[in-house]
C-alpha cells in the first residue's frame, strides 16, 4: 500500500489552522476538495491524529503519483510560513 500524507479541513481544523500549526515550515501549498478525490477513486483513511488523513494511492507509480496532483489546484503561497517556531 502507498500512501501520501494529507491533512484535512475539518470541524475544528480550518485551512488557515492547518496552514500556520501543521504546515508552518511549507511556503507552498496547493488544495482539493474531499469528494474531487472520492469520486476519482481515492480513498483516505483517517489517522488518529487530526486532521492527518493518509491517502491510498492505487498503485506505486510515478503515473499514478502525477494523476494523483491533477486533481488540485494552483500552487499557492503560504502565507503562514516561519523559519523556525
């Protein structure tokens, strides 16, 4: 199984939390939506640490690693990010 590391907006985790709490070290970020995923066949599996999410990719492939990014938006700027916490 390959898996890639996602976190996901939920109650309580919006993306400006996640941005400067989980991905203060990332100057760049890119989104999707949930169900854009489900419906292209994805599945994500909840961990026990919200809001990270693994997502099952179907197969260990650099195709399938490229389909995967197709599914997200532009790159964007975090404006979030610090150099050390």
């Amino acid at each position: 199984m390959i898996a890639i590391s996602v976190d996901v907006a939920i109650e309580g985790w919006s993306i400006e939390r996640i941005l400067r709490e989980r991905m203060w070290s990332r100057s760049r970020y890119a989104t999707t939506t949930v169900g854009q995923l489900r419906s292209a066949g994805y599945e994500l599996v909840a961990t026990s640490s919200a809001p990270h999410y693994s997502l099952i990719l179907p197969e260990p492939s650099e195709a399938a690693a490229a389909s995967f990014l197709e599914h997200f938006g532009p790159t964007l700027i975090n404006d979030f990010k610090q150099r050390k916490r």
